[in-house]
C-alpha cells in the first residue's frame, strides 16, 4: 500500500487577509478552490451544518496548503495560542532568502514576531490567526539535499 502527501489544512478566520498573507510573505501560488456542498462536508469533519466553507488551495513546489474559512455565524471558535509540546501540528517549517525581511513583511500584513525566539539562524512567527511559522534560512533547505 503506498500513499502520498497531499495537503496541509488550516482554519482562518479571513480568507483574504490569509491567502494574501501566504503569496505575498511567504511565496505560495494560488492554484485553486473550492465551495463543497454542506452535507458532504459536515459528514466528513464531523461539525454540524450549516458550514458554508471555502477552501483555497495554495502551492509552494510539491507542498500545497489548503485555507479553510467557515462563512456561517458562529463558525470559529475562539483561538488558544498553540506551544511547541502540545500534542498535534506545532508549526509550519518554511525556508527563506531574507529572514529579517520576511518577517517585517509578516508583521505589515497582520502577523507577528516572536522577537524572544529569534536565534539568529531562525526565528518563529505567527500568521494574522496566530499559526506558528518558523522562519529558516535558504541554506538550511539547501543542506538538505
């Protein structure tokens, strides 16, 4: 049995603000998205209908991040700041040419720094709904190979 990768989901709050946030910080490429029907989806992630979810799907290479916005009242239940040892997705891994420069970008398009984390080589920021990010350098992903 094989499988492969196909995306990672995150809920926001604002599309827009989200998306933009995500080409224009950190690089990703519109490629699609979608309005799937209610019933369908309350089925498959077990929340109750109405949801009126939208999702945008974003490229980066092979990674592709999917935006999830929930347009009925009361769709979003209130954010609680995630830590690196809770249990569960942590944080998004994402390396670039500048960090220094992609970080204020970040911040002039909604998110923050968390300037007591900054080592130097890497620092950790949020998107504009509080998702933890970490900024690496170019070099790191190029060591990799």
């Amino acid at each position: 049995m094989g499988s492969v990768f196909y995306h990672v989901g995150l809920c926001v709050t604002d599309m827009a603000r989200s998306q933009r946030f995500y080409e224009e910080v950190l690089g990703f490429e519109y490629w699609r998205d979608l309005e799937p029907p209610d019933e369908m989806t309350a089925t498959l992630i077990g929340l109750e209908p109405p949801l009126g979810v939208k999702a945008v799907y974003l490229r980066q290479d092979a990674f592709v991040l999917e935006l999830m916005h929930y347009r009925e009242a009361g769709a979003h239940p209130p954010a609680s700041p995630r830590v690196m040892n809770e249990i569960g997705l942590t944080h998004i891994s994402v390396s670039v040419d500048d960090i220094e420069a992609t970080a204020a970008k970040a911040v002039e398009l909604g998110g923050s720094v968390l300037e007591e984390t900054n080592v130097g080589l890497a620092v950790m920021i949020r998107d504009p709904d509080g998702q933890l990010l970490e900024l690496l350098p170019m070099t790191y992903r190029d060591n990799l190979s």
